[in-house]
C-alpha cells in the first residue's frame, strides 16, 4: 500500500489497490486509516493470474505496479 498512499497524499486521487494477501490487505488498510486517508483508499482482494475484472475495463486513467506484475503467470492478460 505504500505506493497508493504516496500517490493519494501527493495527488489527492483515489486508489484501487489489490493483492492476493488478506493480511496484507488488511495492514494496507490500518496504514490509510492512520494516515487519513482511508476515504480514497479501495483495497480488493484480487488474484490478476485469472485476469483483471471485466467490469473495471476502461475505468482507470493510470495503473502502477511495484514488482507484482513481474510475479504475473501472465503478463499480456493482467495488461
């Protein structure tokens, strides 16, 4: 969630984040909460290996990845 925070303090956006760690998720979420934050902070428990949720196609004007997307079964179908 580090990413996401940055960006939502240095921009003011809102943020998807997702990852396949409950418990990560959930110490993303406890970190937004500290910050003040937590209202542009969407965390969702994803696997992206089975692709991207079709509803979320041209929802998003940016998407950034730290070294999760190297991990991908798949990179085409995640992009």
């Amino acid at each position: 969630g580090g990413i996401s925070h940055d960006c939502i303090q240095r921009f003011g956006c809102r943020v998807v984040g997702i990852n396949i760690s409950p418990e990560q998720n959930k110490m993303n979420r406890a970190e937004a909460e500290k910050l003040g934050i937590a209202d542009l902070n969407d965390v969702r428990l994803v696997n992206f290996n089975g692709g991207l949720p079709a509803e979320w196609a041209g929802t998003f004007t940016h998407a950034v990845s730290c070294e999760a997307l190297c991990h991908a079964a798949n990179k085409e179908q995640v992009l």
